[in-house]
C-alpha cells in the first residue's frame, strides 16, 4: 500500500527559502526551480517504503522514529503516521547544518 505524503507548513517554507537562496546565488531562477522541483520528487521517495529512510544519528531524534533521506546535500526529514498511512515531511534542510538544532522545534 502506498503512503500519502503531506509536507508540514515549515517544510514548505524551506523549500521556499531553499529556493530563493538557490536563485540568489546562481543568479537563474529556472536552476533554483529545478532544483526545488527536484526535492519534491525526492519528497515523495518514502511513499511505498517508508521505513527505507536513513535513521539520524542523534539518540533523541532516532528514539522519536525520524527519518530523513538525502538529495544532493540536503535532508528531508520526515516522520511516519502508520494509522493514517502519511509520510509527515518536517524539514528540508543543507546537511551541513546541525539538523537536531533544526528539527528541535518539533521535539
């Protein structure tokens, strides 16, 4: 059975942001559109196997079942909703960031 994916209001945001950085940086709003458009589809990855995401490697964040998935340098963590058969995208983000400082605000 397939899995619904929702992005959350912050996840959308990121993309948002993630966007306008892209498009600020390489001048061309076309690479940041294709850029933003790739880490939809990678959103939807967890759909047929949700628990293929990789596992965070703070104790916390792995103890609460978050998840995250790679693309290209960022993460797309997301937590499972088993009843209601949803993927919850939290948070897209640089890897190089400290991602329990950015995922915190859902803990």
């Amino acid at each position: 059975m397939s899995y619904h994916v929702r992005l959350t209001e912050t996840a959308k945001q990121d993309l948002r942001e993630i966007a306008y950085y892209i498009a600020d940086q390489a001048r061309d709003k076309e690479v940041a559109r294709n850029f933003v458009n790739e880490l939809r589809v990678s959103c939807n990855r967890p759909t047929d196997f949700p628990q293929a995401g990789a596992l965070p490697k703070d104790h916390v964040l792995r103890s609460m079942d978050y998840r995250h998935i790679a693309h290209k340098g960022y993460l797309i963590f997301y937590i499972v909703d088993e009843p209601e058969k949803t993927v919850n995208i939290l948070a897209i983000f640089n890897a190089r960031k400290d991602d329990l400082r950015v995922i915190s605000r859902f803990i």
